[in-house]
C-alpha cells in the first residue's frame, strides 16, 4: 500500500514543521510543506498530493484564491482540500457543520489525530 501523499500550506513554519513530523512518524504518510502561500499551486503540480490542507489567511495569498487557482488546474482539480483557520471555530458554523467555501475545514490549533482522521476521510486514493 502506497502512503498518502500530503500537501500542507501554511505561512506559520513551526506549525507545518510540527504537523509534518507527526503525520510522517505517526502515520506513515508521505508529508512536503509549503510555507509559501503564492507557491502553493506550483508545490502541488510538482508533488501531486492526494489532500491538500490550505491556511485560509497568509501573508502573501488569499487561501480562497489559491484553492480556485487548484480547482481551476485540470491536473489537480480532483485533489480534495481542507481548509486550515483561526478565523472561525466549529462551534460558531452552528451545528457543527464543517464547511467553508465547498471545502472541509479544520480550526486551529489543529490536534493532529483530528488531521490523521481527515486524511482517512478525504485523501483521494
């Protein structure tokens, strides 16, 4: 069985660092970083993930816009992606609903089973 291919996107690089040791040495998956959020879409073309997990706000691109910019690319546009945020928590969506903008979403802190679980639920296969 192949691992999981992982993309994570976050401009805070202790905790991409952090989440990628753990998914690497926990859950066996195969985990590249991206600090940058204007060289999300070129890191994804290159590493073809199975999931992307996507900061919504970073200091030098809109996560939105990035994750149109993915969709948008014929390559990639089947690669599902969660959204990472401080912006909203699950309890303000009302209900529990877990959605932003068509796209799962994960408020941080982010616990890294929670991560592991998502992974199990929405990496393409």
């Amino acid at each position: 069985m192949t691992k999981a291919r992982i993309l994570l996107v976050d401009d805070e690089v202790s905790v991409s660092r952090t989440l990628k040791m753990y998914l690497e040495e926990y859950g066996g998956f195969e985990v590249r970083v991206e600090n940058a959020g204007s060289r999300a879409l070129a890191t994804a073309r290159d590493f073809r993930p199975d999931l992307i997990f996507l900061d919504i706000v970073m200091p030098d691109a809109d996560g939105g816009a990035v994750a149109a910019e993915i969709k948008a690319d014929p390559v990639l546009k089947d690669t599902p992606i969660v959204f990472l945020t401080a912006l909203v928590t699950p309890q303000e969506t009302g209900g529990g609903q877990d959605v932003i903008g068509g796209h799962p979403f994960l408020a941080k802190p982010v616990d890294p089973d929670v991560v592991v679980a998502y992974i199990e639920k929405y990496a393409k296969r």
